[in-house]
C-alpha cells in the first residue's frame, strides 16, 4: 500500500474515534488537495468544549497528526489536524 493510502486510512480512522469519543457538529477528512494545508486533514467542530479536549488530542497522537492552529467561534471549538 501506498503512503497517501495508509495516511488516509489514520486520518479517517482518528475521525470515527473523535465522533465516538466527545460531541461533535461535524467531522471531516479532507484530501490534500481540498484542504489548505496540502495534507490529508482531519478537520473537526466540537460541541459545548473550551479548548481541545484530552480524549481528541489522544486520538490525533496515535494517529500520528499534527495540530494546527485554528480559533475556536461561540460555543464550539475547531479542531484541524493534518498528516
């Protein structure tokens, strides 16, 4: 299997984790060539959560992602993480 496979397999694999783990608005996992950081992207929105919660920064560790910055609006948190 290819590199882009198995980092497409981790990053999908860490959203089901997420989605299962804290309450989620949406969860996404983009292509590289669909997100803005040229790298398969996990691409999160956390409900009723101040700050990214232990549980997902767990899931993003063993999958192996790196967090990247993004400001959180209202009452959710956004959460975006890449290969």
């Amino acid at each position: 299997m290819s590199c882009t496979v198995e980092e497409r397999k981790r990053v999908r694999r860490a959203a089901r984790a997420i989605q299962e783990e804290v309450p989620t608005e949406s969860v996404d996992v983009l292509a590289p060539s669909a997100s803005q950081y040229g790298a398969w992207t996990l691409d999160a929105v956390l409900r009723g959560s101040e700050g990214v919660p232990p549980e997902v920064l767990r899931e993003l560790a063993l999958a192996g992602l790196t967090l990247q910055p993004t400001p959180s609006q209202a009452e959710y948190q956004h959460v975006a993480a890449t290969t």
